[in-house]
C-alpha cells in the first residue's frame, strides 16, 4: 500500500529566502515519504534566511548593495544640481541614477516615506501624503559597453502622474527588490517646499574673535508676512547644511528674536561652521590623456588611476583655488557616451604622513562617498612608507574630495588635522526652515535659500 500523501500550506512569496512571510498567497507542495522534521528544517532554515536578509532601514542617504555604486541624485535639471530639493505642486521633479556592478538587469521598485524635520518617520500614512499609486517600477535601464567593468545604469524621474507628492516636508526615497520592501538596495533624502516664506541671509567670518580665521557664520532672516505663523520659538526648527554634507549640518536652530512678521537668527555661536578648506580634485574623464593630478595610468584586470601623493594643509596658509565643493562631473569624454561608455578605474589615493595620527580614522569624503564616513573610503597607514593609502573603485569623472578624520566620540567629520579651517574658504549654504502644523500634526518645509560665502558676504 502506497503511503500517505503530506500536504502542507507554505507561504509563497517572490523568492526562496521569502518562506517566513505570512501575507501572501500560499500554494500546497505534496511531499511522498519526506520525513516531517527534515520538512521543518527547511522551514525553519528559509525563515532565518528571510530575517537574514532584512537590512534595517536607514533614514540617510544610505547603499545596501555592494554592488551598486556612484548614485546621482538631485533635480532633473539639464545642469547637475545635487540639492535634492523640489517645489510642492509645481511640475518639477527629482532625477535618480545608480549603477550595478553586474551584467544582467535586475526589476526594482520605489515608494517614498514622509520625515519628520529629524529625520524620524512622521505620523502621515501615505494616503495623506501621496496621491495615486503608493510604489511605482525602474523601468529605464542601460547596459554598459566596451567597457572591462560591465555593469547595469539604472535611471528614475519621479514623481509621476501616478504617484503626485500632497505634502510638503522631508522625504526618503526607498529603492528596493522583488516587490519586498525589507529587500533594500539604496535610499536617499530629498525635501519637498512650500514657498510661503522667503529667507534672505549671508555667511562671513565668525564675529568672536577666537573663530574670526577658522569659522563661519551663517546668519538669516525668515519673512513670514503671507503665512499664518503660530508659536514661532516653538514651532519653527531651522537647519543650515554646509556643502550637502548632513554629518555636520547644525539642526534644530530656534528664532532669536521676531519682529514685523520677521524672524532673525543672528547668532555668534549657534550658526557657526567650521570653514574648512578648499577642496582638493583630480581629473579621470579621459583614461587615454593626460590628466589633472593623475601620475600615473595602467591597466591590469581593471583599470587603474595612481594620484599625485599629496600633503597634509592643516599647517599650512590659506589658498584661494577654485573648486566644486565636493561635488562630482559624471563624464567620460574617451566615449560618445558618458553612460555606456564610462569606465570604472580603481584609484589610489596617498597621503604624506610622518606619523600615523592619533586623533581618529583617515577618510576620503566628498560627494564621491555619498557624504558619509564609510568604511570603503577609509585609509590605511603604512609607517614604512610614511604615507596613508587607499584604493577604491570609482566612475570615470571629474573628483572633488578632502581628507577628513572621524571624531571617535561623536563621528562627525573633522579637518582640524589633515585639511585646516579657513574663514576665507568659499562654501554653499543651504537654510531649510520647518514649521511643525498642530492641525495637521506633521512638518511642513515653508522655506529655503542657498547661500555663498564669497556672494552672500557683507
């Protein structure tokens, strides 16, 4: 006599990994003569595999991929502009592109979360802040050519007619995979505005004298005469980010006085910077020519760009250079094409050192590491040589970066001992201003400007 026939409900999800979700559709699988503790096994084996595989959501401009590298993302502009910012109801839009460092495409999703001016998630359901379909597919996609490291170009413009943004404030893009959105590969932060106040401000020398040559102070007004403002010193939350870097950003930046439907933030302490110093850059558009601070070009299994072995400036006067502040130029000028034909070159990157420094890691940072101190970019000190070194993986561009160290007490950015801190030092500002809604209970982005330390000065 045969033996029985064991039929058990498994959920079913996109992929294997996906056995622990119990939300989806199931299907019966009818195991002859399987032995009910190996089948548990299993079971008990694809949901560890599925926890596993959830990455923890991160409210930050963040990569869960490894594979996937030199994320571009701002308005949809014809000249790159990474101030991921965009106006409530008008028809701009915001512009995404990355790459997968594999030949063969993959399908992504996307859906968006409304922030808090913190950055935490706010207390919105989507409904109330998007209008239409809650997620929407990657559609456009590029395969690289004639190029040694293939990989895939992916390219998003949202939102779309079937996805319209209804509130204003701060948002986080998730991209992800399969239709899961545990399986995460990149988020980024973007703001929504309202225009119904206008900011005017300028950014000089730091007014005490013991930061008059290292510091910069960023002071500004709020005119509010068209907006129904209530418990401003409450209410409202102000934040100046220096350059598109967050790590540093001053936040939480209360009014110091209100008067003719003004707010003023003319502090001497709390709006003040670090100036840092002009950012250092390097040349690698074309592979084949001669480049800016390039030494040296070869190719093994990949190729490779030596750059000029550089000094610590900590000690050193100020230089006015021009720069890019830390930003990027996604260009390839060996090819038509600067995103099918564009290269990635494995560049290294020396710094002059007598001795390994005491004060914390050594970090490459600039728009080519996302702004972020992440491990990939972190040097190594050889004392032989007396230099630290790096070797990382990068899109054929045009590079601003410096050389930073990471505070172990706090982990934010410091140049006090590899770049230096000049008030002279030419920045862009950004100053975003929230006001918290009682009625609607969530931040409303009412206002911003950009502000430059050399057009803005008095």
């Amino acid at each position: 006599m045969s033996k029985p026939i064991l039929e058990v409900k498994i959920p079913l999800n996109k992929t294997l990994k996906n056995f622990g979700s119990l939300f989806v559709s199931s299907f019966a699988i009818h195991f002859y003569s399987m032995n009910i503790k190996k089948f548990l096994f299993v079971l008990a084996f694809a949901a560890f595999m599925s926890q596993k595989s959830k990455a923890e959501l991160i409210y930050n401009n963040f990569i869960y991929d490894s594979l996937v590298e030199t994320v571009i993302f701002g308005q949809n502009t014809s000249v790159y502009s990474p101030l991921a910012i965009m106006e409530l109801g008008k028809t701009n839009a915001m512009r995404l592109k990355f790459d997968k460092l594999k030949a063969d495409n993959e399908f992504y999703q996307y859906t968006i979360v409304h922030c808090s001016h913190d950055w935490k998630p706010s207390n919105l359901q989507k409904t109330e802040y998007i209008e239409g379909s809650f997620m929407g597919d990657i559609m456009d996609f590029e395969y690289s050519t004639n190029t040694f490291q293939q990989y895939v170009q992916y390219e998003l413009i949202f939102p779309t007619l079937d996805m319209q943004i209804t509130k204003s404030g701060n948002y986080l893009l998730k991209i992800y995979r399969n239709f899961d959105e545990n399986d995460l590969v990149l988020t980024r932060r973007f703001m929504v505005v309202e225009s119904v106040t206008s900011i005017t401000g300028t950014a000089r020398p730091a007014t005490n004298a013991t930061d008059r040559f290292s510091k910069q102070e960023v002071d500004f007004e709020i005119n509010y005469e068209n907006f129904d403002l209530q418990n401003p010193f409450t209410n409202i939350n102000t934040v100046i980010i220096q350059n598109n870097s967050w790590n540093n950003s001053i936040q939480n930046l209360k009014p110091m006085f209100m008067s003719n439907n003004m707010l003023q933030f003319n502090y001497e302490n709390e709006n003040v910077m670090v100036g840092t110093n002009e950012f250092r850059y390097f040349d690698i558009r074309s592979l084949r020519s001669f480049s800016t601070n390039v030494v040296d070009k070869y190719t093994d299994s990949l190729r490779n760009a030596v750059l000029k072995g550089e000094e610590i400036k900590a000690h050193l006067n100020y230089i006015k250079t021009i720069d890019y502040n830390g930003k990027r130029v996604i260009q390839n000028t060996d090819g038509q094409d600067a995103t099918e034909n564009g290269d990635y070159v494995l560049v290294h990157f020396s710094l002059r050192s007598d001795n390994e420094l005491n004060v914390g890691d050594v970090y490459v940072y600039g728009e080519l590491s996302d702004w972020r101190l992440q491990d990939k970019f972190k040097m190594t000190y050889y004392p032989n040589e007396k230099i630290y070194y790096l070797a990382v993986k990068l899109k054929q561009s045009y590079y601003n970066y410096h050389f930073v160290t990471k505070d172990p007490e706090t982990g934010k950015v410091t140049y006090d001992f590899t770049e230096g801190n000049h008030s002279e030092t030419e920045n862009d500002y950004t100053v975003l201003a929230y006001y918290y809604d009682n009625y609607y209970g969530y931040d409303r982005l009412i206002g911003y400007t950009t502000i430059n330390t050399m057009t803005d000065r008095k």
